[in-house]
C-alpha cells in the first residue's frame, strides 16, 4: 500500500493535534472553550459561514471563512472533528500555527493545513482535531 505525502501528513497532525489540545492557551476566556475538545465541534458549528482573520508569525493578516464543521468517528474510542476554510486563490497562507480572531469566538491560536491542489478557485485549509470518547457518566481522560 502506499500514501502519499499529504495524505500522511494530513493523518499525522490530525492524529497528533488531539494530544495537545490540553496545553492549548487560548489569549482571551472566549476562546477557552474552543480548546475544550469535547464542545470544540459544537462551539464552531454556528459560525459556518463567518469570517476569521488569520495573522501569521510575520504579522501578516488573511481572512478565510469558516465553510465546514466534519465530526466522524475515526477509531473505535476516539472520535476527530475537523474545519474547513476557505481563503481566495493564491492566498499564500503556509500551513502551521496561526492567531485566529473571530468577532464572538475571540482570539486563539489553530494549527492548520493547505489542502487540495492549489489550482482552485480559492484555497482551502484543514483544522483536525481528536478526543477520546466517553460513554454518559463515563472517566474523562485527562
């Protein structure tokens, strides 16, 4: 079997964000529960459609909006959710750590990904994220 690099590299980050959400620290107590990875999914899912302002680490600001919230089950035990932006053509966004800003959800920081060929008509961008499922009442991992 084979894989290609982005595939891989897209499983990996998808895989290995989901053990650092606990060290998450977002820069304003709006954006706490956007780190919480059993209501992150629930916390984006009414902003599909909104506008995010992305600064990079030379300062550089972008706007994307936020076009999809995916919740599947991966695995048994662990379940992934993702989000998907879209940015204009060309937008010249690198994958990596980025400051996000949304006017309700406030500040904080998402590690994200270019996806798809880059001859689109706008450029899209992958968010991953995983936790470990717990049954109603059940042991949350810490």
């Amino acid at each position: 079997m084979t894989i290609s690099r982005a595939a891989f590299l897209r499983a990996f980050v998808c895989a290995g964000l989901g053990g650092y959400l606990d060290i998450f620290l977002p820069t304003d107590e709006a954006a706490a529960s956007v780190a919480d990875p059993d209501t992150g999914d629930t916390r984006f899912r009414p902003h599909v459609g909104d506008r995010f302002v992305v600064r990079n680490s030379a300062g550089l600001s972008y706007t994307v909006v936020l076009a999809e919230v995916s919740e599947r089950f991966v695995s048994r035990g662990v379940e992934q959710f993702s989000l998907i932006f879209h940015g204009a053509p060309d937008l010249g966004l690198a994958g990596g750590l980025h400051a996000f800003r949304h006017q309700q959800l406030g500040t904080f920081d998402l590690f994200i990904s270019p996806i798809g060929p880059p001859n689109r008509p706008r450029t899209v961008y992958q968010a991953c994220f995983s936790r470990f499922a717990t049954p109603p009442g059940g042991h949350r991992r810490t």
